[in-house]
C-alpha cells in the first residue's frame, strides 16, 4: 500500500495510524500480497453512507448470509470494536459459520494475522476499508464524484506466493461473497443506493446512531466516532449541518475544498 498525503506538515504515518498501525502490520506487513481481483464501479449514493454501512454491523441483517452465518452464534457477540485516534478503527476477530449456510470452511490458506473462518473489518478513516474473511482479503477504497455519486474500487487480494490451486480457492471464496454477483455486495450496494434516494426525498432528516451496546458489534460508537472526525474535519457538527464550530485546525479548510460534496 502506498499513501500519499498532499500536505507538508502531517506527522510520519505510523503516528496518524496510532493502534491501527499494529494491525496493518499484523495483516499487510507479515508477508507479500497479491491483488488478484480489480472492479469498480459509479454507485448512486454519498460516499460516507459506503462508508457507514460498511462499518456499522447492525447491517448485518441485510445479509441472509450474515445473518445465519454470523449473528445467529453467540461468539459473534462476544467481540468489541477497537477505536482509535483519528477515527480509525477495527471489530475485534470473529468466527464465521460457513456450514451454517452450506459453504465451504475458510480453515486452510487464511492469510497473516487471520484464525481458521476469522473475520476483521477495519477502517482507515476516512475512506478505505479492509475487510478480510479469513483466506482473502477486501480493499475498498471511495472516491467522492458528487454528493450523490460515488466512485468505489474493490480489490481483492491474496498472497504473492499463493499456488494456483490456493489462489483459485481465494477467488472462488472471494467470489462468492464480494464478487460483482457475489451473496453480499449487491446487496450492500442497494441499500446505500436506497438510503440515499430516501433522504434526498426528505424521507429521513436524520440519522441516529444511539445503539450503546458496551461496544459490541452492533455498538454505533465507531460511527459516532466516524462523523464526529468528519464534522471536526468539515468544522461542522455532525448532529447539525448548519451550525459550524469553532474548529481552528487548518485541515479542515483543506479537506473541506476537496470534499464539499
Ligand atoms: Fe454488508
């Protein structure tokens, strides 16, 4: 991964990342990866809602996979989610319970950092996103067009050092789930595209994140966090788009430039 920042006094990256830094280390810096899978594409919603749906696990319902595999085991409950400085953040490791739902275990060929059906999600505020199920890895990465519009790039990756019969199991696991067609994508896609339709029509003014769960999955803290950041960032409260703070930060006028939208 390459990270780039377009201002001159930031600090080093691994002090921007503070704890998240020990994760990117525990699954990016053990061994070489290997992006073996690339799409993109336009999605009719606000990149934070990507974002958000990505991070908030109360979504998981959607899911017919999530729900069988994953929040129907009391395992899955007994995890919390890690904040850290800047809004970063990770959902401690879970099991996932493929055979609930006829799939294949996840048990040979996990990657760096990863237990046998494990799940990790975590956030590089503000808009890069890795998910990792075990034997393969997610990259999302949004890339605001317009308030409504929003460019999303998914990679998949795997290890440089995979076999072929490894790396066709990656894809095959990779597919299944997170592929274009894959069980879930779609799915989230919809619902981001759908939310946003509503509030553009003024169907919902607000969102609530109130769910206070000891920070348990479906715990909302990480984003409140998440526009808490942004708000400081915007020098705008999040609870009140017309009310701007007192935020004397210069990095707020920077990303405010670029991201008005
Ligand atoms: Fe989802």
């Amino acid at each position: 991964m390459v990270f780039v920042c377009l201002k001159d006094d930031v600090p080093p990256l691994e002090q921007f990342l503070g704890g998240m830094a020990d994760h990117m280390k525990t699954h990016l810096g053990q061994e070489e990866l290997e992006v073996f899978h690339y799409h993109r594409a336009i999605i009719n919603t606000n990149w934070k809602l990507f974002v958000d749906n990505n991070s908030e696990l109360y979504h998981e319902f959607l899911h017919v996979l999530n729900r069988r595999t994953a929040v129907a085991h009391k395992s899955y409950h007994e995890r919390n989610w890690l904040l850290y400085q800047n809004s970063h953040n990770i959902i401690q490791q879970g099991v996932i319970h493929y055979d609930s739902y006829g799939l294949g275990e996840r048990s040979e060929g996990a990657l760096p950092g990863m237990q046998p059906n494990g799940m990790v999600v975590m956030l590089l505020f503000p808009d890069v996103m890795l998910n990792i199920r075990a034997t393969v890895m997610r990259i999302d990465t949004m890339t605001p067009l317009a308030p409504g519009k929003t460019l999303v790039e998914w990679r998949g990756v795997g290890l440089k050092s995979d076999t072929p019969d490894v790396r066709a199991m990656r894809i095959q696991h990779h597919n299944e789930v997170w592929g274009p067609a894959g069980r879930n994508l779609p799915e989230d896609i919809a619902a981001v595209e759908t939310q946003w339709e509503t509030m553009v029509q003024g169907g919902s003014r607000y969102s609530l994140f109130a769910r206070e769960e000891g920070l348990k999955p479906q715990d909302d803290a990480n984003l409140r966090a998440f526009y808490q950041e942004w708000g400081r960032c915007l020098g705008r409260a999040p609870n009140d788009p017309f009310r701007h703070g007192n935020v004397d930060t210069d990095v707020s006028h920077s990303i405010k430039e670029i991201t008005n939208v």
